[in-house]
C-alpha cells in the first residue's frame, strides 16, 4: 500500500521563527534601563502631577506603561491559570500521545464497556427473535411438537433437532435450554462488562472496586459446560457379530455420488456382509475411489478380530482362475437395476470380471425407499453361491437406529470401523496443534452446487452469508473459543465476508482454512514424504478428520460429507451438545426463484 508522504513539523516552525534581513530593526543605540528605573525626567513629571493634584483637592498618580504592565501582567497570567482548561486546550496537538493515567484507562474501559453493551443488546434481540420465532411456528401448527431426529449419524446428539424436511418448532425443554444457554451467555458478557469497566481502577491510588462486587451466583448452572460431550450410551448398544462364512464374498458396488456417499456405501455394505456371514471385496480403484490412501482397511480386520474385509486385489489373487459374480441381484430395482449404468457394467467387465444377468431381488426405488429389517435382507438374499452382489446401496433404509447408533452396529472393539488412514490422522493432530490448539470450533460450510440442490428441498438449505455469519455467531457466542476451523468449497468472496462478520467479544474470530504446501511448513511432511499431498480425496479426508476432532461443530445439513463427519464424532466420543446444523431451525430469509 503506498504511503502518504509525512511532513515534519520543524520546518514550518522554523519558518515561523525566521524575520527577513529587511525587517530587521535598527540596533537601539542607547544604553538599556531597567524597567523598574526612574529617570529624571520622569520624577519631574511625578512631581509636577503631583503637586497639581494636591491643587485640585485630589490625588492622582501618573504611571509609566512599564508599570502598568509590571502590574497587570501576573494577575493575567493568575486569571488565564484558574478559568482556562489546559488539557482540553491542548488536546488536539497531543492526541497522537498516549498517558498512562487514570483518567485515560478510564475513557479507553468505557469505550469498550460501551461497545460491549452493544454486543449483549444485540444478543438479546436475537434471543428474542428465536423465542418469537419459534412462538409463531407453534401457534401456526396449533401446537408445539417435538421433532423426530433427522442427523441420519445420530439419535441421541444435539442436530436431532434440525428436520431435514421441514421447519419443525423446538419443544418447550429445549427451548427452554436454548433460553438458559443464552441466558448464560448474557451473562458472562455482563461479567465481562463489569471487568473492563473495573479494570481502570485497580491501580494507584483509587478506590479499587473489584473487591465490593459480589458475584450473585448461577445456582450452580454456571460451572455446567453447556457443550459438553455427548453421552453415547455405550452401554446400551447393540451389535451383531460378523463371522463370515469361508470363501463367500460379497461385491461392493458403489456408484451414487462422491466419496462420502461411497463411504456411508460402504458402511452399509459391510452391515450386509455380516448379516449374509460374507467377507466383503472393497471396489477396485479403477472403477472407484482409491481407498486405500484415505482407510486403513487391515484396522476393520484387527478391531473385528477376524478377515472380514478384503481389497480387490486380495479377491483377484484368491479368484485369479475365475473371476466371476456367481449371483447378482439388485437390492433397487429403480430408476434402473441396482442403481448402475451400462458404463459402471462395462468398468466392472474390464477388470476381467464375467456376471450372470442382473435381476431385481424386490421392488425398491431409490428415490422412495422402503424400511426393511434384518430379517428381510437375509430372507432376500442369503445364497449358497460364492461372489454375491446387490448393487448401490447407499440409498437403502435397513435397520436405521441400529445402523446409526455410535460404533455402528457390529461388534468390534474399537471406537470406529470406517475412519482415516494413520497417516491422515497424525496430520490432522499436527496441523491442529500448529493453528487450532485444544479447544476450537470446526464449520462445514458447504457451497458449490449447493443452492440448486437446497433450493429444491422445502425449506431450502442455502443460507444468505450474513444470515450464515449470524448462526455461527449464536454458537461461538456459547462456546466462548475465539478460533473456527473452515472446511469449504465456497469462492473467496463469500468467505471474506463471512470473516468479516464473525465477532466475538468485540473481536473478529478468525477462519482457519488448511494453508498451500510450504516446505518451511512441517505439519504435512507424512503426506508429502509418502506421495498423498495434493489428492483431493486425501483433502477431503483430512478436513473431515480435523473436524472430527473439534470441541464444537456446525455442520451444513443434507450433505453427506457433514454426515461423515458426525458419524466419526459419535464414534469417536468428540460429538458436543452445542454441535448443529447451520441455522438449525431457520429457514432462509431470502430464498430466489425457480429458473
């Protein structure tokens, strides 16, 4: 940025001082007198006035202009000292100077005390505008119902109470504690108020006030961590046990959309798997994604305890004499058989796999799909052939409460069977201690593609950014952690000014996105020294792993990618009772028109 050129004030002073040679006055030849000096011919000008004002009956006394200004003189200067404000007059040509005073410290605590009361007028009103919100909703649906959970990953966490259908008003104990968590935070920003304004006088010699303010007291609720974990109930969980049957597979197919839904794909697969007693063949990276630089397949086999899944290039080596699908039968029979195209069809038969024809196992579209139970799968597609497939399943409807509860719902001893590499998980730990420390909020701030798929839902889930700014500011507002992790896909405008509008406290919280690779950087260095840098999907893994492991996370609801993440939350025992959906509960304010 080009600077102002910067003028010294010496100059002009000089300037000032300097008389022309021309102006100068003549020397004054005759020799100085005092001021206080008499001369002769001034004591016959007292004599003579005095002696005709004693003829005139009154006496009057003639005095030099030296005197009358030896005289009036101090009592000016005595008059300017007592009516005339110094510091007010010379303000403007020392403002640039800073005093350590009291009365300084004082002007500075009430300038932020005043713009912390904006902050809390501000939190109010948008406590008020929830409660009446939420008021309206219940008074148009003539009552107030408590929503089923909608967090496809969770049944007992805190985005349960976000519908990904519809607006559903909250019940009156959560608005209740929703009410108590803000009531909290008004709170300790009051607290906060009174510190700043008492922060001016603890030091020299004023009356320190900080010792007779009684704090009232929260009835113990104030020591409560609002956004404390979530109990998962492990206890309560319930899981089947996966023994596969020898020699008998089960060939994962997974087509919809990108790597989450392959990977929530996945997950679904393998509950098939077990339920049929198979070992399930992960897909090979030249029909899907290359899995192995973003799982630790060999960490599903050790936390089960058993060979229950293989990569594809295991199942080659076992079949290498008869690559063959024995049985291939569509779990969905619509918009198209098992959800696959005749170019999927085409990849898979490059591999030097042969199938039988593909057959519908039931009626099941994938925009409408049907709840089944365990008992149906096994009933429908228990088979004595030996490579068993039944297409995209990503879309199937089994079990729900069961598949979704933490862990999963097959036994194993570890927290997680689907979870990143080591590799990946060292980095997240790395880049989180280098930007992040212990405690920071994670946003999935979902944006590319994003508004023609959510404006097509009812209500919509794009969200207008200074609306967006405003949700995130609710939650850091009860967190209180002055720092947010940003995964995104969206373009630099729109998250500069979501930057700008995130405050805390007076204070702008920053964004922390993952920077370039900078070798002078070492947070990275496993990626880079093993070949992962730059891999989209290893990206993608690693901003989810990162926010996995924040204190609070405010997901983008409808993506699956947020999905993943709170699955791997609830696994991994990091899922808060502050973590939600962007704008949970709000609609948009502004929502654009259909093309």
């Amino acid at each position: 940025m080009d600077r102002e050129p910067s003028f010294s004030s010496d100059d002009e002073d000089d300037r000032l001082n300097l008389i022309d040679q021309n102006e100068r006055a003549p020397p004054d030849k005759s020799p100085k007198r005092s001021t206080f000096q008499i001369d002769d011919d001034d004591r016959g000008e007292f004599k003579d006035g005095f002696v005709n004002a004693r003829r005139h009956g009154h006496h009057v006394f003639t005095f030099n202009k030296r005197y009358l200004f030896a005289i009036f003189l101090p009592l000016l200067i005595l008059v300017l000292y007592y009516t005339t404000d110094f510091r007010n007059l010379f303000q403007t040509g020392v403002s640039s100077l800073k005093f350590d005073s009291p009365v300084n410290r004082m002007g500075e605590s009430e300038l932020k005390a005043l713009y912390l009361l904006r902050q809390q007028q501000l939190g109010l009103f948008q406590l008020w505008n929830r409660t009446f919100v939420t008021e309206s909703i219940a008074a148009s649906n003539s009552t107030v119902v408590n929503p089923g959970p909608v967090n496809s990953t969770s049944n007992t966490s805190k985005p349960s109470s976000r519908s990904h259908d519809s607006v559903s008003p909250l019940s009156w104990s959560e608005l209740f504690e929703d009410f108590k968590s803000a009531m909290i935070s008004q709170i300790s920003l009051n607290k906060q108020i009174q510190e700043v304004l008492l922060s001016s006088h603890q030091s020299g010699e004023l009356l320190d006030l900080a010792d007779n303010v009684t704090d009232p007291g929260l009835g113990g609720y104030a020591g409560l961590d609002r956004c404390r974990k979530v109990d998962q109930k492990l206890s309560e969980r319930k899981t089947i046990v996966w023994k596969p049957r020898k020699n008998k597979y089960l060939f994962a197919v997974c087509v919809s959309g990108q790597m989450s839904n392959h990977l929530i794909c996945l997950e679904k697969h393998m509950f098939f798997a077990a339920l049929l007693n198979r070992v399930l063949v992960i897909p090979s990276s030249k029909v899907d994604y290359e899995f192995s630089r973003v799982l630790d397949i060999d960490h599903i086999n050790k936390c089960v305890g058993r060979k229950v899944v293989v990569t594809f290039e295991e199942f080659a080596e076992a079949k290498r004499h008869h690559l063959h699908i024995d049985k291939f039968e569509c779990y969905f029979s619509l918009p198209q058989l098992c959800y696959m195209d005749n170019d999927r069809v085409k990849k898979l038969k490059s591999l030097g796999i042969s199938m039988n024809k593909l057959e519908p196992a039931w009626t099941e579209d994938v925009k409408k799909p049907t709840k089944r139970t365990m008992q149906d799968v096994i009933e429908k597609f228990s088979s004595t052939d030996d490579v068993l497939a039944i297409g995209d399943v990503f879309f199937a409807d089994v079990e729900h409460d069961l598949v979704m509860q933490s862990g999963g719902p097959l036994t194993h001893k570890c927290k997680t069977l689907i979870e990143p590499s080591r590799l990946i998980m060292l980095t997240a730990q790395r880049f989180i201690q280098t930007f992040l420390g212990q405690r920071f909020v994670a946003l999935h701030f979902r944006r590319h593609g994003f508004l023609k798929f959510c404006n097509a839902k009812n209500p919509s889930c794009f969200f207008p950014v200074p609306q967006a700014a405003d949700c995130i500011n609710h939650v850091v507002g009860k967190t209180n952690i002055p720092v947010i992790y940003l995964s995104t896909d969206a373009a630099g405008s729109e998250t500069s000014l979501l930057q700008s509008l995130i405050v805390l406290n007076g204070k702008v919280v920053p964004l922390v996105k993952r920077p370039s690779r900078n070798s002078a950087e070492k947070w990275d260095a496993l990626l880079y020294r093993h070949g992962l840098e730059q891999d989209p999907q290893v990206e993608a893994m690693l901003d989810k792993t990162i926010c996995a492991m924040s204190t609070v996370f405010i997901g983008s609801s409808g993506s699956t990618f947020t999905e993943d993440i709170l699955r791997l939350r609830k696994g991994w025992g990091s899922a808060s009772l502050c973590d939600e959906y962007l704008c949970q509960g709000e609609p948009p304010n502004f929502i654009a028109e259909d093309e």
